[in-house]
C-alpha cells in the first residue's frame, strides 16, 4: 500500500475513533457552568440575580429526552430566579414530538420560564406547534414579544435563521424604566439589536459541538460564527452564548461539551 494511500486510510481510522469517543463519552457528558457577568446597563440594586440558561435540547427520541431531563433538573437544583431556553426545542417535528417534549420539560411545571423559538422549531412544522406544549408546562413562550417578572423585563426575539424575527416589535412592548434581557437564539445576530439591552442570551452554534485539541472547529451554523461560547462582553450588547444540550449531525461533541449555564449578574 502506498504512503498516501497509508496516510488517507490513518485519516479516516482516526476519524471514525473520533467520531465513536464523541458520541459514546463527550456527547453525554452536560458541565454545570457558573459565570458571574458584570453589565454597564444593569442596575446595581439587583445584583446577584441568577439565571439558570438551557439552549438546542434538540429534542428527537427517548435519548435526548433523558439527556433534557438531566439538564432540566441541574437547572432547577440551582435555585435560579429564571430559568430560559434560548430555541431548538426539537431537532424537528415529528408525530411523537409533543409528548417527548412533555416529557423532557415537564419538570419545569411550576417554575418560572421564559423561551424563544429556534431555527429548528420551524423544521418540518413551525413554532405555533410550540404554544399548547408551552402553555401546558407554564413556560412563557415568546414570540417578538415581552413579558415582565419581578422587576426584570424579558424579550424574546423569534428564529432569524427562520426568518421570523422581529426585534422592533419585541421592544416596543417593554416597560424602559426596567432592566432588559433579550432571548434570541442566533447569536450573531446581536450586532442587529437596538440598543437598551442589558444582556442578550443566546445558543444555536453548540460551541462548535467539534473542537479539535488545537482549536479548529469544522462545523459553524450560519448566524453562529463569530460568537461561538460564553460571554462577548464587547459585543454591541453583552452577549452570552451557550453550547447547548444536545447536538445536530453527527450525534457527537469533541471539546464543547453540554452546559447548563448558570449566570449571575451584576452592575459593571
């Protein structure tokens, strides 16, 4: 065998581990991540306020039910003031989809949510689907729209990637004398947000969901490619992105593993 053909066949041996360890280790391991955010628009007499963030569950089979679940009750353990799911509720629609997603969320009755739709909530059916499944659980589905709770206004953006979004009306329906935090699940698309927001929370690009030891991440998602993971300080509005619960592709992760962002925040 020549050298080449050596080195092609080593490529792809070598491949085919990575992809096997990612699937079988890393894709079911979910950190807790603790992060305190220090925002020049929030108000010193909230600091400390606490927001458990959960992002891309990509619900699709009894699998990724039980990998939520895990994520689902970290977040309630946490004892945040909010929980958000910032999209991706499904991978995509499917007959069994709602009462997966009873499944995986249900936990969550009781608690104060607050959720966007993501890009893959439009695929194969559409985020309308979402509205009884979020009206069962009493979580706060928000569709360019707002809703205050205790003294925090939230804003939800719908999927850009679906072409569902409409920031102007989401803003317009805010009490300004409030801090503001917007939910938006494409996170490059911050640098189009109007400004007067404290925090944008964000998921979709899964921190690259492969990344490679020497950095190199080979799969971006459109919208996801210039703020991939954790906190853009600098960004038009601070920014904090998750990677996310579960995976899209390959069912695997390498060096971007699950998180359940916990983030406290307080005035810069």
């Amino acid at each position: 065998m020549s050298s080449p053909v050596k080195l092609l066949g080593g490529l792809a041996l070598g491949g085919l581990g990575w992809l096997v360890y990612g699937a079988l280790v890393e894709s079911k391991k979910i950190v807790l991540e603790h992060h305190q955010l220090r925002l020049p628009l929030w108000p010193a007499s909230r600091d400390g306020f606490r927001i458990a963030l959960l992002a891309d569950m990509h619900i699709r089979d009894e699998y990724s039910v039980k990998q939520c679940q895990r994520a689902v009750q970290m977040a309630i353990d946490a004892k945040p003031d909010v929980i958000v799911i910032a999209g991706d509720f499904v991978g995509y629609w499917k007959l069994t989809s709602p009462a997966l997603l009873g499944e995986a969320l249900g936990a969550l009755r009781g608690q104060f949510v607050v959720a966007v739709p993501g890009n893959h909530d439009y695929w194969s059916g559409d985020a309308t689907l979402l509205e009884p499944i979020c009206d069962e659980l009493g979580i706060n589905l928000l569709r360019n729209s707002a809703v205050e709770h205790n003294g925090v206004g939230w804003v939800g953006i719908d999927s850009a990637n679906a072409h569902q979004h409409d920031p102007i009306l989401a803003l317009s329906g805010t009490d300004k004398n409030l801090p503001l935090i917007t939910i938006w699940h494409e996170p490059d698309v911050v640098d189009l947000l109007p400004d007067g927001t404290a925090l944008m929370l964000a998921g979709h690009s899964h921190g690259g969901q492969w990344v490679f030891p020497w950095g190199w991440a080979p799969m971006h998602t459109r919208n996801g490619e210039k703020y991939v993971s954790g906190f853009y300080p600098d960004a038009r509005t601070p920014l904090y992105v998750s990677r996310g619960i579960g995976t899209t592709g390959p069912p695997a992760r390498l060096g971007a593993l699950a998180e359940v962002s916990i983030l406290e925040l307080y005035h810069e």
